[in-house]
C-alpha cells in the first residue's frame, strides 16, 4: 500500500477523534461557565470533520448508499461479536468498572445499530420512512421514533433522549 493511502488513513483517524475530543471539550467549558470557549471548540471540531471527510472520500470509502450500508453493517457487527466481547472481558479481568460500564453499554448500543442499518438496507426499495431517530445521552442508545419509558440499556428518562435533526 502506498505511503499516501496510510498517510490518509492516518489522518483521517486523527481528524477523527479531535472531533470527537473537541466536542467533549466543548461540553466541559460550556458545563464551566466558558461559552465562548466552548464555542470555540466546536468551531474547530467541525472544521476537523471537514478535515475527516475529505480524507474519507480521497480514499474512496464514501461509496453509494447500499455499499455504505452494508460497510456499516460490517463494522458494527465486527464491534459485537469481536471487538466489545473482547473488551469486556479484559475490563473484566482488570476490575476496571469504568471501562466495563463504557464498553457494556456500547456493546449493547452496537447490536441496535447493526438491526437498524439491516433493515434500512432491506427497505431500500421501499417508501422511505420520516420518522426520527432519538438517542440516549448517556449510552448513546438508538431508537426510531421517540421513546416515552427508560432507556433499555441505561435506564435513562426518555424525555432525556436527544433527537437527530
């Protein structure tokens, strides 16, 4: 492979995760009284997606739906039944109960995702649904239509769910 496809891989997976660190920051100043600062955060996290998906894209991984279906699919199934089992057991062995609460709860999370992207790809050819998706801010639970009872996974209030524009 050649240096500049590692390279791209490289960097997309850092503009990545400074997203995603960005947004956490974000979160922490905003929750600190720093508004400004937060704001400033997640000016910089969106340019870092930007960033991210043109990397993605030079790569040629941003593919038409029903290929980035089944990618996804691919992915979260990988994450249930190989790379959270795994974790798990090695929080487990660590008696690491952070890590173990993280792991359990996204492991559950992943097998939602996995069904949803399934059933998308199979009603493709069918009327496209208009409903919203809504998630657990604290598990990152997935549910189509918005949910009145607790998280499944959690036990999150519901009307804590936060909805997917």
């Amino acid at each position: 492979m050649s240096n500049s496809i590692e390279d791209l891989k490289a960097a997309f997976a850092g503009e990545s995760q400074a997203n995603r660190r960005y947004l956490a920051f974000a979160k922490k100043a905003a929750d600190e009284g720093y508004p400004q600062i937060a704001k400033l955060f997640r000016a910089a996290a969106a340019a870092e997606t930007v960033h991210a998906l043109n990397h993605l894209r030079a790569l040629g991984e941003v593919k038409d739906t029903t290929e980035n279906l089944k990618v996804a699919i691919g992915g979260e199934n990988y994450e249930v039944v190989s790379m959270y089992p795994q974790f798990i057991k090695d929080a487990e062995v660590e008696q690491d109960k952070k890590a173990l609460s993280s792991f359990r709860h996204a492991w559950e999370v992943e097998k939602v995702h996995e069904a949803l992207y399934r059933e998308a790809l199979a009603s493709m050819s069918k009327e496209p649904a208009s409903e919203d998706y809504y998630v657990c801010p604290v598990c990152g639970y997935t549910h189509l239509g918005a949910i009145n009872d607790k998280c499944p996974v959690c036990s999150t209030l519901g009307s804590r769910f936060e909805k997917v524009v």
